[in-house]
C-alpha cells in the first residue's frame, strides 16, 4: 500500500486544479492525504519539473503526468 501521494503543481496551471480535483477523492478513498507542492517554491523541484505539471507522485516516485486515470491511481494505492 502506498504511504505518500503529492501533486506538483504551479499557482497558474490550470489543469494543476483541475486534477487536484479529480484525484482528492480517490487519495482520500485510499486513506490518504494528498501533499499539493507547488514547485515554484522550491529551484530544485521547479528545475525537474518545470513547466511539466501537474504531477502526481506516489512514495516519491512519478505515477503520471498532466493526465490520471483514476482506476489506474486506487489501483497504484492500494
């Protein structure tokens, strides 16, 4: 079961808030808290991501990028 799921995101990304929306329910369904970071708040992460968010990480690996297939995520959850 995973232990972490962060969202990378940036504050003008739209599809950043569109998929902290789709994917709150299913991190929660798992019994998890989703971590939004937004990668403009730290040089390192905003080096390795860029403008490549939204971004979901699940125990600090990449699961998917701009685009979650909520089946795909409970699944990497449980």
């Amino acid at each position: 079961m995973a232990e972490t799921v962060e969202l990378m995101v940036r504050a003008a990304c739209g599809s950043c808030a569109r998929v902290e929306r789709q994917i709150v329910p299913v991190v929660e369904a798992a019994g998890l808290e989703l971590d939004v970071v937004d990668v403009d708040h730290d040089p390192a992460l905003a080096v390795e991501f860029g403008d490549r968010v939204p971004v979901v990480v699940v125990d600090g690996e990449e699961f998917a990028c701009w685009e979650v297939d909520d089946a795909e995520l409970a699944a990497a959850l449980a």
